[in-house]
C-alpha cells in the first residue's frame, strides 16, 4: 500500500491531507461498508479455490439430476434427487466461503487498519458477510437455475404428472426449493464468520470447521432423535423441535413447501414459522458472536 493511498481507495497529498489546494475529507461509516463488500466480492473473483468449489458444486448437481433421468420426470422428481445432497454439500460450500473470512482479515492486519476509520466491528462484519454472501449465492443458484432450465427443456411432458407423487408438477415449486438452499446457506455462512472470528490461525480455523459441519449435519440430529425417543420431546411439540437444528428446518421446510404440496397429502413435516425463525435466530446469533469476539 502507497503512502498516498488508504484501504477505501481515497488519496491524500501528504500527511496534512491537502495536495494542490485539495482537502480530502474522511470517509463516511457508509462509503467504508461499501469498500468492504466490495472488496469481499473482488476476494471471491479472484480466488481460484472459490471458482473450482463451484465448477465441483455445479458438475455434481448437473450429474446427480441428469444421471438419475429426474430432469425428464420434472421439477418435483428433480428436486427430490438434489435434496439429500444439498443436505450435505450446501453446508461444506458454506463453510469454505466464510471459515477464514475474518481470519485472513486479522492476519494480514487489515482488521487494525479498519478500525483506524469510523466504521464498528458490526460493520466489518455485515460487510464481510454481505460479500461473501453475494458469492455463495451465486455459486448454488447458478447451478440449480441451469437444472430447472434443462427440466424445462428435456421432461418428458410439459405438465408433468408423475408416478411417485399425485399433484401436478410445477417450477414454483423448484423455486421454492431454491430459495430454501439460499436459506440454509446463509445461515451456516454465518456459523462459518463466527468461526473465522473464533481463531487466530488457518489450522485452528479447518478444525473448528470440521466440527461445525459435524455438529450441524450429525450432531444436532441425533440429539433430537435421542430426545424424541427417550420420551423427552413429545409427538406434538416434535416439528417445533426439529426446527432447532438448521438442517433439520431446511429439510422440513422443503417437504412441507414443495414436495407434500405437490403429492396434496401428508403429515406435517415442519412448522414454517419455527423452521425460519430457527433460520434467524442462528444466523443473528452467529453474526453477533463475530461481532462480540471483534470488540475483545
């Protein structure tokens, strides 16, 4: 970095600030947010780990889906096929795009020049999120859209009505479906920033990581199904239950919106408003961990 040059992009004359008659003014809290979403977003154009985790993420979709013909059943039947899978690689590519976020960051000691400008730790951390949200986003959606543009192409019937369920199919549904994976994704995104706010190297950061994923694919889970079979959790109370686990809400969630929906009956697999406010409450918390461990 020049001496005339500060991490927002403004340039000064000297030590005074003026050059030619030319006074430069400190950047707002705004202009400093702005900086750093954008500068998350460059990091993330930039890093070839980044566009080779969504080359994989985006050949396993398109191979589950077309190997498993459902792209030719329709948007349900596809969607259906993705769902145990993004079950488990939505939260890896999460991980992967926020658990050295922040990290990095201190490491490389731009957190201390961020903190010389008018801008909170709260902030930085939105800001960091934000960026590395936009990425995420754009790495599942890109993919799934790409799928639902082949179903629309290749099924076998324009409206399909399929064997293993009796609704008519439809791309609301797989549109739900999509929007749910942005859900689920943000939220362990915020996990991952709270991580990479945790610890002071990459080591520490890949264990901590690999833990998270863990806990928020196995171990909750099995808590629950422990309680729920040791009498703890109650047959009625189950689906407000199940939404304290984010996978668990995500996987409810998209039964209850876009697959139960479609076959017109069933039991109730989720409580929509526990299942998104667990969704919430996770990602709020988890952001203001980061921020909390910031202020230290």
């Amino acid at each position: 970095m020049s001496a005339d040059t500060n991490p927002t992009g403004d340039t000064t004359g000297g030590q005074d600030g003026t050059s030619a008659g030319r006074t430069t003014v400190a950047p707002g809290s705004k202009h400093i947010l702005e900086a750093i979403v954008g500068r998350e977003l460059r990091t993330v154009v930039r890093t070839r780990t980044f566009f080779v985790l969504g080359v994989a993420f985006a050949a396993v979709v398109f191979g589950i889906a077309w190997v498993s013909r459902s792209v030719r059943g329709g948007y349900v039947p596809t969607l259906v096929d993705l769902l145990t899978p993004m079950e488990l690689l939505v939260p890896v590519v999460a991980v992967a795009y926020g658990y050295r976020a922040i990290l990095g960051d201190a490491q490389r000691g731009e957190l201390d020049v961020l903190k010389t400008y008018p801008v909170s730790n709260r902030e930085i951390v939105l800001g960091v999120y934000t960026g590395r949200a936009v990425g995420l986003v754009t790495t599942l959606v890109v993919p799934l859209v790409l799928v639902a543009v082949t179903v629309f192409v290749v099924e076998d019937e324009g409206r399909t009505l399929y064997a293993s369920h009796s609704g008519v199919d439809s791309p609301i549904l797989f549109a739900r479906f999509v929007v749910l994976t942005i859900l689920f994704a943000l939220t362990v995104l915020a996990v991952a920033i709270a991580i990479s706010a945790m610890v002071s190297s990459t080591r520490s950061a890949l264990a901590l990581s690999v833990v998270a994923l863990v806990v928020l694919l196995v171990g909750i889970d099995l808590a629950l199904v422990y309680g729920f079979s040791a009498g703890i959790i109650g047959d009625s109370s189950l689906i407000h239950v199940l939404a304290i686990s984010p996978l668990s809400a995500y996987r409810g969630l998209v039964f209850e919106s876009a697959i139960i929906v479609a076959a017109g009956t069933g039991p109730a697999a989720a409580s929509p408003i526990s299942s998104l406010l667990s969704f919430v409450v996770w990602t709020a918390a988890s952001l203001g961990i980061a921020t909390w461990l910031l202020n230290r």
